[in-house]
C-alpha cells in the first residue's frame, strides 16, 4: 500500500473551508446572482411585518428569507423541511443565509405571513428582466395548466355527507366540552387541547368552508334562475303570448344530491384533463417570444374561456409596473379560449388577437384541404369564420404556429425539469402565490444564463 500516491485524507482537520464565504462560490454562481437580484428589489413589505422598535426575539433578516426562497425555488425545492436541510448540508444554501439555519416552521410561516409579497415578487423580477432588455412583447402566447391541489379526489363529500359530518363532529364537541366541564369546572380551561383534537378542529373548518361553499354556490344558481324566470315572463308580458318550450323550474338554493366540494381544500376544484380528472386549479401565464414570462394567475374556473381578457390586463398592468412602455401586439391562444363574445368584447386598442376556433390537429388538416383563402374578405362571414379564415393566411398561421413553442415548454420546464407540479399549500390565495413565485424564479434563471443583468 506504501507505494500509491493518494491526497490525504484527514477528518481531523480542524477547518475545511476558506474563511469567506465569497470563496466558497465561483463569481457567475446562480446564488450569487439571486443575492445581487434581492439587492435591486423594493422589500418594504416583507419588512412592514416586524417590529421597529428593537424589541422582541430576533428574526432572520427578511431579505435572506426571500434569498432563500428564490433560490429554492429556482431549484424546484419547495418542501420546507428539504429546504432547512439544504441549508445545514449545501454550500449555496449556506452562502445565501450566511451559515444560518432557519427551521422548516420558521421558512413555512414566512411563505405563509408574508403570501402577497410573495406574489408580488413577480413584478419585482419582471422589473430587472426589462432593465436588462430581455422583455420584448411584439407577440405574446396565453397558456393554461392544470395544477394538483394538496389535497386528493377522493377527498370530495357530496353536501348531504358533509351536513352529517359537520353534525357529528359538533355533537361530539358537545360531549367533550361536558366531560371536560366535569373535569375542570365551567370555569377552568384545562390543558391544552391534545393534538388528536387539534387536528379535528381543523377538519371541522374545512368542512364548514366545503359546506358554506356549495351553498353560495346554489345561492348564486337560484339567483340567476330567478332573473331567468323574470326576464321569460316580462317577455311573454311584452309580446302577449306564451314562449314556447318548457318553463324554467322555480328557483332552489338548496344544494343539489350530486354537489360536491373538497374537504381538504375547499377552494379547489375537479379539472378533466387530457388523462383524467384531478383535484386543482387552473394555472394561467402569458408569455413572450423569448419565453420570458410577463403575467400570471391562478384560477378555479374549469376552462380558460374566462380567461383571456383577465390575463390581457393583467399582462398590460405588469409591464407597465415593470417600466416596460411596449404593448403587444398579437396574442396568442388555443382553442380553449375561443369564444366570439371574446371576440366581440375585444379593446380595439389591444393586441391583435389569433385565438383557434377548434383543436390544433384540425386547423393543419383544414389548411392541407382548403390552403390559404384568396381574394377580398366576403362582408358577412360571422365573427368564427373570419378569425378560420385569418388563421388559414400564410401570415396568420405563421404566428399561430409559433404558440405551441413559446408557452408549453415554460409549463413542462416547470411541471418536470423544476418538479414543480403541484401545489404544497391550500386555498386559492396561497396557490396563486405559490404559482407566481413559481413563474417569477423562472424569468431570473433566464437574465441568470443571459449574462445581461443590469448591475453585472
């Protein structure tokens, strides 16, 4: 053995590392970067949570804490105990919270506490992103995914079961507040509630909320049926003849036998997708030709129909609170968000829109069979026709096309490469903040590997 020539190896060493933290990184590291971009952000509101007067514990430095999360999130780690232990065994995690180690409840409160600043990091990034030129809007392409919820299908309850449940669960809430009356007195409290109870209590939270949620939403049926009705009868009124075809039933705010909502999160919904139904929400973005993301959102609605004047604004209100005066210029869409009152509601000033009337395959068999139309646009083609006909133009297609490449490969960059296909928090607010720190660590990666960043 005498004779090899190995490195020694000594796990005595009293110090392995250099005594700074800047030479534990190479200078272009993707933590370094992230650290420059916090530095450029405006964080008063992270900061509007504590305290200004010196008392109490001390906290993590906020600005670490949206360090850390923006390059765990970068990174596609999400999960807060995965997180903690990066931050003990990692040298960027190191480097990013100056050898702290915040605890994965203490990581969890502050994505928590802090829900809205956390969405509003989007337009922090987008902001550096423009400075460094890399947001050009000439073309942009909406997009919609579907996004599992943290919770399961099988978690729905119809509204006649949550009813029974809610019941139980308060009778036997009567029960144990009798027993721990005997126990205690009325008017002790006793311990703490054991944390079996605890959990039970959340449940029953839950509950009501899946129960309160199917009752507005019959609420609101009942409502509409109502103004249906009305609306028939100040006709038949009008016109002094009965309308044809069968009257509309009266108005019922009860819940129907089949409703159903999740007990685990309320708030979320069942979405069909191309390989089945999954418990979630619908997941929005706008995104340019450069694949630089520039608006999104998250919604409960089932389709993305509703969606495309909600995410035109949005993107017009994020550039222009990124400093960027371009507007675009056409918007892309699928057939997903084809509606001809989305046509006929359209802003003359906005963006040229070039939405498929049906599914892509269909479009390229139409274009093979018919080719692109010739002469003058016939005057009474209805508001469908006219847009299958301008997709079928040499122009028309030419831009359509390229929405296949500019916004589903951001969603399967992030659903796969990032693992970010899911969301790890409840209720609609914490995932549509979830979803746009999701999308705002995507633009950075991109300024990240352009070597553009304005202070580099």
């Amino acid at each position: 053995m005498s004779g090899h020539n190995f490195r020694p190896l000594d796990r005595d060493q009293d110090y392995l590392f250099p005594p700074s933290l800047k030479e534990w990184l190479p200078e272009g590291d993707l933590a370094w970067f992230i650290l420059d971009a916090v530095s450029q952000m405006e964080l008063e509101a992270f900061y509007a949570r504590y305290r200004a007067d010196g008392w109490g514990n001390a906290a993590y430095e906020p600005s670490m804490m949206v360090g850390l999360l923006l390059y765990a999130y970068c990174l596609g780690e999400r999960s807060s105990r995965r997180i903690e232990r990066l931050c003990e065994r990692d040298i960027a995690f190191r480097v990013i919270t100056a050898n702290q180690v915040p605890d994965h409840s203490t990581i969890a409160r502050f994505r928590k506490d802090n829900e809205e600043a956390l969405a509003a990091l989007f337009t922090e990034v987008l902001r550096l992103c423009a400075e460094a030129g890399l947001v050009k809007v000439g073309v942009v392409a909406l997009d919609g995914t579907k996004m599992k919820a943290n919770a399961s299908l099988e978690a729905n309850r119809t509204y006649s079961s949550i009813e029974e449940e809610v019941r139980r669960m308060l009778e036997e809430a009567q029960i144990q507040d009798r027993e721990e009356d005997q126990i205690y007195g009325s008017d002790r409290r006793g311990d703490e509630l054991p944390e079996d109870l605890q959990d039970r209590g959340e449940r029953l939270l839950r509950l009501k909320q899946a129960k309160e949620r199917l009752e507005s939403e019959a609420s609101e049926e009942a409502a509409r049926q109502a103004e249906k009705i009305e609306k028939r009868a100040q006709e038949e009124k009008k016109t002094g003849r009965k309308k044809r075809g069968r009257k509309p039933k009266a108005p019922d705010d009860t819940p129907q036998t089949g409703a159903r909502a999740n007990i685990t999160d309320p708030e979320s919904r069942i979405l069909k997708t191309r390989t089945g139904y999954l418990q979630g929400y619908n997941a929005q973005a706008a995104v340019t030709r450069d694949q630089m993301i520039v608006s999104a959102d998250v919604t409960q609605e089932e389709n993305d129909v509703q969606q495309l004047h909600p995410m035109l604004e949005q993107t017009q209100e994020e550039l222009s609170a990124a400093g960027v005066k371009e507007t675009p210029g056409v918007a892309l869409a699928d057939a997903g968000y084809w509606s001809e009152s989305n046509i006929a509601q359209a802003d003359p000033e906005g963006p040229e829109l070039l939405i498929a009337t049906t599914k892509d395959w269909k479009q390229r068999k139409a274009l093979r069979e018919k080719g692109p139309p010739r002469g003058r646009i016939p005057k009474d083609l209805s508001l469908r026709d006219r847009m299958e006909r301008k997709l079928r133009t040499k122009r028309g297609w030419g831009l359509y096309r390229q929405r296949g490449w500019i916004a589903e490969p951001v969603f399967g960059h992030t659903k796969h490469e990032r693992r970010c296909d899911r969301f790890l928090r409840r209720g609609h607010a914490a995932a549509r903040s979830e979803w746009r720190l999701m999308m705002a660590t995507h633009n950075p990666l991109k300024l990240w590997r352009s070597g553009q960043a304005a202070w580099a």
